[in-house]
C-alpha cells in the first residue's frame, strides 16, 4: 500500500499491516509496534493524509439508524453461531 | 483515500468486556479471539485524576494503561473486536471511548468477590449500555446460583445472568451470544412499544 519513497519504518511497517485490503483497528497497530495508543493514531492519521492508507470509522450503533443496527446485529449473531 | 478494500465498506462491531482484576477478562477474549489477544497500553497524563501519589512533585505524571483486546472475523465484511476494560478504577474516564458504539458489555463475576464488578454495573446502567453478566466458574465450581448472584447484584430482571468457563471456547462463544440475542431483543421490544 506505500507509495512513493517517504515515510518512516512505521509507515512502512503499518502499510504491510494493510497490504492486500486487510483492514487492522487503530488498537492492534498500536499493540503490535508497541506504541502508545495516541501515537499510532496519529502516525495513522499522517498517513491517512498522504492518502497511503484509507480509515473506516467504527460502525457505532449509537449512530446507525434502527434497522441498520438490527441487520448489523443479526450478521455478528450468525457468525458467533457458525464459529 | 485510493486504497479501499475490495470488497466494500469493512465494517466493525465490539463488545466490552468488564469485571474486576483477575476476574478472567483476558482469558475470556483469548478463547474466542483468533488472535493471541494483545495489549495495547495508552500513556495518560494523570495530573487532576488524584488517585495517585502526587509527592514527588508538582509536575504531571504519566501512567500507563493496559487494555486488551481481540478480534473475530464474522465474515469478510464483518471483524468483531472485543475490549478487555482496565482493571483499575480511576482509568475508568478511559471507558467513555471503549464503550461509544459498542453493541453491549459483558460483566464478569466471580461469586467469591462479588463486589468488584460492582463499580462497572453502575457504569453501564448510567451509559444505558446493554449489558450482561457472566458468573465465571473457577475450576468448574459455581458457588452461587444466578438468582442468588442477580438478587446480590440488585439489577433488573431482564438483565441475563449466565454462568460460563472463561478458557472454554465454547462457553465464551454463548456468552457473547446471549448478548447480542439480549440486544436484539431489546431493540425489537422498543420498536414494538417506544417508551
């Protein structure tokens, strides 16, 4: 997912996290580099910037209509059941 | 943005996961987790929060947090990501972020102290974030039933109480089941009769 030359090791050890569409949460990065919370974030979000990596915020049942977060719900019940 | 995965919008989902320290969080998220669950530690500044001994000197202190977490790929669109709470009390203005958007809790006890989870019930109710409790069985002894744990506890009848082994995949697996069932309900039962 790098482009262009720029960027640290941890851009570049983040973009393989993400090589291939492989989505990471803000939480594991942090756990695997060994990095305070708030420092991934925002070597993220300077990456987001420089568009190398694309953030998907959270889907927040707080946010999500009813009936989004009913089909949401019904998806994660069916997967934990086929697990 | 160029970089999307192919398959469309990834969402994500999480659950909470709360008790008190040593009550079994981080084996529970370990026996459904696909991944060794990981620690990510968040360095607080902790000046203000007046917990801590402040002796050593005016100046701001930094303290350093550890929550665990790990993940469930429901299905190629769909990763679940479960949060182990910190344990200790005075993070809990950390709780805010863990539970913004979170499907539900799950409070684990352990009938020997009760009291600890405690501090997290209250925590949920005030958030008004759905929650269940998990009696988690110690060598396989439950030494009290669930009305007794639910009358102790004080919470309302239709808070599920279920009893579990943290390090059995299975047993975790319908614990967060009976949560997301719990919610589910919940939500049909409101769009049925709005408050």
């Amino acid at each position: 997912m790098m482009r262009g030359g720029q960027g640290g090791s941890e851009h570049q050890y983040i973009a393989e996290m993400c090589d291939g569409g492989r989505v990471q949460s803000l939480a594991e990065i942090a756990a695997r580099m060994q990095l305070p919370l708030g420092v991934a974030r925002v070597i993220v979000a300077d990456m987001a910037t420089d568009g190398l990596v694309a953030v998907y915020e959270p889907t927040s049942l707080d946010d999500e209509t009813d009936a989004v977060g009913t089909e949401l719900l019904e998806r994660v019940l069916s997967g934990l059941r086929r697990l | 943005m160029s970089h999307r995965p192919s398959a469309g919008r990834v969402t994500s989902a999480k659950i909470v996961i709360a008790g008190g320290f040593g009550v079994g969080k981080t084996t529970l998220v370990g026996s459904v987790s696909e991944i060794t669950p990981l620690t990510t530690e968040a360095i607080m500044t902790s000046a203000g929060v007046g917990v801590d001994d402040n002796r050593q000197g005016p100046g701001k202190m930094t303290t350093t947090v550890a929550m665990d977490f790990g993940r469930i790929s429901i299905d190629r669109d769909l990763i679940l990501y479960l949060f182990g709470t910190p344990g200790q009390t005075r993070f809990w203005f950390m709780w805010d972020e863990l539970v913004r958007g979170a499907i539900g809790a799950v409070v684990m006890v352990d009938t020997r102290r009760l009291a600890d989870c405690f501090a997290a019930i209250d925590f949920f109710e005030h958030r008004r974030l759905p929650y269940l409790i998990a009696i988690n069985c110690f060598d396989g002894m439950q030494y009290h039933n669930a009305q007794d744990v639910r009358d102790a506890l004080a919470i309302s009848s239709d808070v599920p109480v279920v009893s579990c082994d943290a390090r059995n995949r299975e047993s975790t697996k319908n614990v967060l089941i009976s949560l997301v069932e719990y919610v589910l309900t919940m939500r049909r039962t409101r769009a049925v009769a709005p408050a």
